[in-house]
C-alpha cells in the first residue's frame, strides 16, 4: 500500500526517534512511503531554505496526497501544516490515520467527523499493533459510508470501551456488525 507520512519539522526534536520508527514499522509491514524524509530533517533545516524550496516541499506535499492510498500524519505537536494536509486528504476522500502520543491529543483533529479520519494514541510498545489495525480499517472505509447519531449516554459508552479496548469507535461498531452477520447470515439472503 502507498503511504504517505508527515509529521510536524516543529516536533522533530522531541518526536524524531517515534517519526523513524513509525517510518520503520510502515516498511517492515511492507507499505511503500512515498515521501522519505521524514525523522530525517531538523526543524532548523526544514523550516529554512529559499521560497522555491518552500514551494517545492509544498507541491510534493500535494502530489503525496494524490498519490497515497492512505495519509498517516503524527499531530502530538501543533501545527497548521499538519492541520492543512489532513483537511486536503479528506476532501479528496483519503483515509487519514493522525497519531499522538503522551495525552498530546489534538483538540482540532479530534473534534472532526469523519468516517475517514481516526485519531489514536500511540506508544513505542503498541505501534506495530495500531498501524496494522488502523490501516486495515481505513483500506475498509472506502466502501459504503454510513452515518447515525447517539445519544450522549451511547457516544460516552463508546468513547469508553473504544478507549478500553485501544482501537477506534468505527473499528468496535464494525466488530460488533460483523460478528451479528455471522450470528445471523443464514436467516437473511446476501446477494
């Protein structure tokens, strides 16, 4: 699968080493990064350079987008970059994976509503694990999109058990779906 990471130059000081492993992780589970420099560049380095290198980085940034299968972004620092792409990636229909770390949880990213988008909370310990299982679940969302409202008793319960279980409200809901059909597939008719 084509992957294209970013995360925030502003953050590398304190997030390079978690910005090559998620590079790290990405690979050996076989995806293809599009863009290969990140955990490379300093926040110094990437935030100078010449207007036409700014221009550049952003164009690729774009091309990235299009080009990817899925968008992981890692949002435990602010940034309005960060913010821009995700916005791009969703208009364009892309599944998003943003990625936090240390109770950093991004109030913007986390207020979007959007089957496409999953907000998670990572560790060094459990990468491997969420990257596989968010990925699984974003090459999902690009079937039927299906959305209903909860009561605040039912959306509480959800935030809680999805927190419990370390996976997103969409991949419980799906789980729950999926083991009802099999419960069940021989009463209706599938075509």
């Amino acid at each position: 699968m084509k992957i294209y990471f970013c995360a925030s130059g502003r953050g590398y000081d304190k997030l390079g080493g978690c910005y090559v492993l998620i590079s790290e992780k990405l690979r050996h589970l076989g995806h293809i990064l599009l863009d290969n420099s990140v955990g490379q560049t300093k926040s110094d380095i990437f935030y100078s350079g010449t207007e036409a290198d700014r221009l550049k980085k952003y164009q690729n940034a774009l091309k990235y987008i299009q080009q990817a299968d899925v968008i992981i972004l890692e949002v435990s620092v602010h940034s309005f970059s960060m913010g821009y792409i995700l916005h791009v990636a969703l208009e364009l229909g892309k599944p998003v994976i943003a990625l936090y770390r240390d109770n950093n949880k991004p109030l913007f990213v986390n207020l979007i509503t959007n089957e496409k988008l999953q907000v998670i909370d990572y560790t060094t310990r459990n990468l491997t694990d969420l990257l596989e299982e968010a990925i699984s679940c974003a090459t999902e969302v690009t079937g039927n999109r299906f959305n209903f409202y909860l009561s605040p008793l039912l959306s509480h319960y959800l935030d809680q058990i999805a927190h419990l279980k370390k996976i997103p409200r969409a991949v419980y809901l799906r789980q729950l779906i999926a083991a009802d059909y099999e419960a069940h597939k021989d009463t209706f008719r599938f075509s």
